[in-house]
C-alpha cells in the first residue's frame, strides 16, 4: 500500500505542517480505502486452512477467552500469531456478538498500522483468528525496559497511532481499546495496532461500557453516549504515558481513577515541554467540544501542531522515516520480545460445543 499526494507540496509545508489541500488529497485515498473496506465487510470470507497445517511454536500471550500463539504454516514456512478463544467462556462473559464482530472487522481492514484477518476457522470446542507474526512485541515490554520514550521516538508512534485512528474513524470505526498493550512493534520499527475485540460499527452514538480503567474518556464513565471522541482521549493518555513512562490517571482503586478522570486532574513531570504540554491538555480535555480530534479541524489539530513539527506524514505512511529504534529481530519467526507463559495444549472437545452460537462464524 502507497500513498502520494496528486499535487507535491513544497518539503517545508510538508515538514512544517499539513496543508488543507494535502488532507483533502488524502481523504479522497481515505475514500478509496473505505470503499475497499465496505467491500470486504459484505464478503463471506472462506478459508482453505485445517489445524494440521499449522506447527505450533509457543505461546506469546494469555487472555480473558484464551491465548495467542505462534504458529509455522508448513505450506510456506510463515510465521503467524493466532488468537484462541474458548467458545465456552466466550460465551460465559456475553461477548459472542463483540467476538464475531471482531472477526468482521480483521477480515475487513487494510491499513499500515493496524493488524488484519490471514485466516479463520473454527473447531468444536475453539474459534481461531490467523494473523501475521509482529515479532518486535507490545509496546508496553518496551515503554517498561526503556522507562519512558525519547521525545522523538515518542512523535514518531504518536504519528502512526494518529494516521490508524483517523482511518479506523473514516470508515466509521470506533476503537476503544487504545493501551501499549495493544500496540506491536513490527520488525521494521513501525507499529501495529491490535485486538479489535471492543472496535464496533458506530452510526451515532453508543453507550456501552468497555475498555481499560485508566484509559476510558470521562463522558464514557459517565454514561453520557459517546463516539469517536473516546478514541482521541485515550490517545492523549496513551501519549501521555510514553512520554512520561506512567499514565495520568492513577489509583489502587479504580473508583478513584474513575473521579480523577471524570475531574480531568493529573500533573504533568517537569520534563515535558511546552509544546508537549499543550497537545496532552488540548487532548485530555473533559469537554468534548474543546477536545483536539473531535473539533472542526479534526485530526489537522494534531498534524499541525507545534509539537509534531519537523513530521512528514506522507513519509511516515509509507514507511520512508527512518525509525528512531528498531527491535532486536534475528529471524522472522523470532519470539524474544515477547514474555514466557506456561503452555497448555488445545484440546478440541470430541462432539461440536455451542454450534447454534456460532452459527455465523
């Protein structure tokens, strides 16, 4: 996938900011996306894949509903990641419906920054989504080793994440679940953006309840109905805390996160900057009609700023800038950015588990 501007703008609009022209270039690439997308998402996916092609590595992450492991595809010696979930918790923690919307939307989207749908297929007793191998790991593992993110490295994620939420909302998607555990580094030092289990259609507003405490947006927690504004606010944290190497919403109690969120009060480490400091406020903004990203501006409020000054978003979507730090990465099948865990085998049960329920899968 490649994006270039119809008409080339100057190298210093470009550095210095994003133009009005430039975006309204880019959001007729942004159509052509979604028209794409729209495509997809009325296709019946079939896959022509059986378990016993797939050679099990280890596993690289456990869940509420099961693990993710790696897995050699023996037709093509490929790495892959594949999500399993039991159907019968699954079904236990009412996300039947989030779980096969999930399944949707992977097998939907295309994007540089976001992970999407290889294969999937089902068995008596598991669900399973077939992904590509990231192998740089979560951004958390990193943000943990490093402390915090160099300013520069810091933009440079920021940007991604910036460019995969504005197409994420473009074709009327609503993420959710923005966090650094969500968010993979690829071997080339771009990132990926997964677990699209909270993502959802959003015409209007919606009011459901979902997502990780220290990151869910006020009027979320207060069960106003919310859209898109969920996504920038989580941003705002999410940028807040690679900087700072914690997020700006803390307690042991997660009552009090929810006040100290609802309240709009953290403090930002003396190390920001000020234009730093002047993107998470505009972007931690409790009311919704100040907050950047949701504003008439939209997203230029964010590519236009002060802070992200000296960004090629052009450059940056095609994977031209050089990345301020790449994973150790020996071989693409190499697993060392991820954590140990415990293996357990998958055992499909002998006689078919929940079949109405999965009836559309």
């Amino acid at each position: 996938m490649s994006y270039k501007l119809a008409t080339q703008s100057t190298s210093t609009e470009v550095r210095d900011g994003y133009t009005e022209q430039q975006q309204q270039q880019y959001r007729k690439y942004l159509q052509q996306l979604k028209n794409e997308f729209d495509q997809r998402w009325c296709k019946k996916q079939n896959f022509n894949i059986v378990f016993s092609d797939l050679e099990r590595v280890r596993t690289l992450g456990t869940g509420a509903f099961g693990r993710v492991v790696l897995l050699k595809y023996s037709k093509t010696q490929k790495f892959y990641a594949m999500k399993v979930l039991e159907k019968e918790k699954v079904i236990k923690m009412k996300q039947v419906d989030h779980t096969l919307y999930e399944k949707r939307i992977l097998e939907a989207i295309r994007f540089p920054f976001t992970v999407s749908m290889e294969f999937s297929f089902k068995d008596n007793s598991y669900i399973y989504f077939v992904m590509p191998f990231v192998p740089g790991g979560e951004m958390f593992s990193h943000l943990r080793r490093m402390g915090k993110f160099e300013e520069p490295l810091a933009k440079f994620y920021a940007s991604q994440v910036i460019l995969a939420l504005e197409y994420l909302h473009f074709i009327n998607l609503v993420y959710r679940d923005l966090k650094p555990e969500n968010i993979l580094i690829d071997r080339n030092g771009y990132l990926k953006i997964t677990d699209f289990g909270f993502c959802k259609v959003l015409q209007g507003r919606t009011w459901t309840l979902c997502g990780t405490p220290e990151y869910l947006a006020p009027e979320l927690i207060l069960s106003k109905g919310y859209g898109f504004s969920v996504d920038w606010w989580s941003f705002g944290v999410l940028l807040y805390e690679m900087n700072a190497g914690y997020p700006p919403f803390y307690a042991n109690d997660p009552m009090k996160t929810y006040e100290k969120i609802v309240a709009g009060k953290y403090r930002c480490p003396s190390s920001f900057n000020a234009d730093l400091r002047d993107i998470v406020r505009n972007t931690l903004q409790v009311d919704i009609t100040k907050r950047f990203g949701v504003m008439r501006n939209g997203v230029m409020d964010f590519k236009n700023h002060r802070w992200f000054k000296g960004i090629e978003w052009e450059a940056i979507l095609n994977c031209r800038w050089t990345p301020p730090y790449i994973p150790k990465c020996k071989h693409p099948g190499d697993s060392t950015n991820f954590e140990r865990y415990d293996e357990e085998a998958i055992k499909p049960s002998s006689h078919c588990r929940f079949e109405s329920e999965f009836l559309d899968f």
